[in-house]
C-alpha cells in the first residue's frame, strides 16, 4: 500500500533532528545530477568573479537570515 506524502512527512517529523537531517542529506544527494566537470569549471569560475566584483566593491553582501527572511515573506 502506498504512502501519501503527508503521512511520511508526518513520520519524519517524529524522528530526532540528527536523524531528520540524515534523512534530507540523503535526499538531496540522491536527487543531485551526476557530476560534471563542465559544470564545475563553470561554476569555479563564477565565484573567482562574485569574489573579484566583491573585492573591487561593485557588489555588496547580505545576511543569509536577512535574505531567507525576504524569501519567506514574498512566498509565504
């Protein structure tokens, strides 16, 4: 019989948080693309230019909480 997604939600959130958290990292890598060397070449470069923009003060930096914050307001 298959489980609906509310009543294994409900089961994980019975679980301690140690094993919740186990639990999403498995998830998460399960559902991550094969890696890619392409992709990696292409991100490393983004962040020496994030970094460089950073440096040379043509971007500015926000608070993880702060941004997350703003995201849980314009979705929630």
């Amino acid at each position: 019989m298959a489980r609906s997604l509310e009543m294994i939600q409900h089961e994980v959130f019975q679980l301690p948080e140690d094993q919740r958290i186990t639990l999403a990292h498995r998830i998460l890598t399960n559902a991550e693309p094969f890696p890619s060397s392409a992709i990696d070449a292409a991100w490393d470069k983004e962040i020496v230019e994030r970094i460089e923009r950073l440096d040379q003060g043509l971007s500015s930096r926000h608070n993880a909480a702060d941004v997350f914050q703003e995201l849980d307001c314009r979705l929630g």
